[in-house]
C-alpha cells in the first residue's frame, strides 16, 4: 500500500501507487499482482493521470528467494500495467526481468522484455 | 467441441505443409537443416517433453491458422528455443487453436499414468493466448492484437537493439546521494 513503483513499459504511465495487494496479506513480492493508482503520466499515453490499474511487479528490492536457494534482489521497484484479464497494456517492457514470472504464468510479459535476469 | 474435433482429425489424409505459409525466413533456414538431422541433434530433443516444433505445426495447419511464423530464439534467450505465433481469424478461433494444442498434448500422454499438461495463460480472452510446453512457446493472437504487439519485430530484430552490457551494470549500482548541506556526510571524520 502506498508504495510508489516505475512503470517499465511503454503505456504511458511514469510512476504508480500501489493501492492493493491481489494476493498475500504481508504485501506483494516479486511476480504479484497489485492494484495500483497513476501517478504521473506521458502526456499522450494509454493511460492517464488518476486511472486505477492492475500491475504485475517484475522488479522488487526486497530479496526473493528462488528454488536452488539463491536470491533475486533489484535496485528499484518495477510494474507493467496489465488489465484485469492479465493482458499486457504496453507493448514493450524494458529493463531486466526475473525468471519467477514464467512460474507465476506471466510469459507474455517475459517475450515483451529485454532482458531476463 | 471435441466431437467436431475428433471428426476433423479423421478425415484430414496426411498433408505436407505448403511452404507459401511459411513467412519468416528464418524459419526456413532452421527448418531445412532440422529435416535431415532431426533424430541426432540436441536441441530439438529437449523440445520433445510436452510439444515439439513439427507437431506444433501440423496441429496448427490442421486448425487452419493463418500466418504462422516460427521463431529460433535459441541464441537470443536461454528459457525458449522456438517461439511460433499464429493468427486466429476471431477470438473464438484463437480460443479452438489453443484447445487443439492441449488436445494434442493429451492425446500424446494417453495411458500414462500422471499427465503433464502445458500451461495456458489467456484464455479466457481471446486476444492474446500463450501456450508454453517447455522449450516450445506458442501464441496465438488475433489480428489486431498482433499487430498491436509486433512479436515478430521483437524477436527477430532482437540481437541488434540488444542494449550493451556495461550501462545494464550501472543500473543495480547504488548511487551515493550528492551532499550539499554543510554537515558532514554520517560517519565520514
């Protein structure tokens, strides 16, 4: 609640605030699902100032642990806006991006990246 | 639906695939090779565990997707080898692409005792569905949600947009804020 994320794709939206985590009563980690609040826009975007969106988060820093007892920790906090269907509202995402988002059924996010950490 | 299905498998005789449905030529380079030396290479071997490329294709030219593109991404990202996309005439034709493959899957494991069945993602809508079986993903899309997306730009112009290594590196660097009070920075003496 209430964290500011960066908007790593191209829909327009520069900044979100987080409103709801989807799942987890503890707050959303990596490869959640959060319902989020623009912030800060493009001026010509597909989403405005004020909208409320749905978001997966693909950058986190607090540390995720992964399966082979690794862990995956970023330097900022990333969102890619979806709908609610859970399709991507951009067409690009740009920046690193986890594997953990393959195992949360989030491929589609993953063939729009760049580059997978 | 499966009826309809079943029905169709049976009276379809066995088809070569029309290579004027082939877009990408890429495709053609990978596939050309992949003829002669399908049973002693690696790489298509791992493609076997769910789908593999040549059954991914013959259920979508059975299914009548238009448009179908393979992609190697072997060498651009080490989580996928192929990536194929396909187009569906509507969203209820993208929906019946996605079921076949699954029928496809299921038909291949049949007696087995536990089934492995790929992952879905979409399917509800019809815009937008990705199938992946391990090393094979498949999306199927319709019209406007492919040209919307522009997956083909991505990943075949994919190793020439690549940004370089060193400003991704400056990226996980923490930057020391600047001080311009007149305080001393904590704990510098």
């Amino acid at each position: 609640m209430r964290t500011v994320l960066k908007v790593v794709d191209n829909s327009g939206a520069k900044k979100v605030m987080c409103i709801q985590a989807l799942k987890g009563k503890k707050g959303a980690r990596l490869g959640d699902t959060i319902i989020a609040s623009v912030k800060e826009a493009m001026p010509n975007g597909k989403v405005k100032k004020g909208k409320v969106v749905y978001g997966v988060v693909v950058r986190a820093a607090m540390q995720r642990g992964r399966c082979d007892g690794s862990e995956v920790r970023f330097d900022d906090n990333a969102v890619v806006l979806v709908d609610k269907q859970g399709q991507p509202i951009g067409t690009r995402v740009f920046g690193p991006v986890p594997h953990e988002l393959r195992q949360k059924k989030h491929v589609k996010i993953l063939t729009l990246a760049e580059h997978i950490a | 639906m499966w009826a309809t299905l079943r029905s169709r498998y049976l009276h379809l005789s066995a088809k070569t695939l029309p290579s004027s449905s082939l877009t990408n030529g890429s495709w053609k380079l990978g596939f050309s090779g992949l003829n002669q030396t399908f049973s002693s290479s690696t790489v298509e071997r791992r493609s076997n565990e769910l789908l593999s490329l040549q059954e991914v294709e013959k259920v979508l030219s059975d299914v009548r997707a238009d448009d179908v593109a393979v992609v190697p991404v072997g060498n651009q990202c080490d989580w996928a080898d192929f990536m194929v996309i396909a187009t569906g005439r509507s969203q209820w034709h993208v929906k019946n692409i996605a079921q076949a493959l699954i029928y496809k899957v299921k038909q291949k494991q049949k007696g087995a005792k536990r089934m492995v069945l790929p992952s879905v993602q979409g399917q509800e809508t019809g815009k937008w569905i990705v199938i992946d079986s391990g090393r094979v993903i498949v999306h199927a899309l319709d019209e406007k949600a492919r040209a919307y997306y522009n997956l083909e730009n991505l990943w075949t112009a994919k190793p020439a947009q690549k940004e370089p290594v060193e400003e991704l590196t400056k990226v996980f660097v923490k930057v020391r804020r600047i001080n311009n009070s007149k305080k001393p920075a904590q704990g510098s003496d």
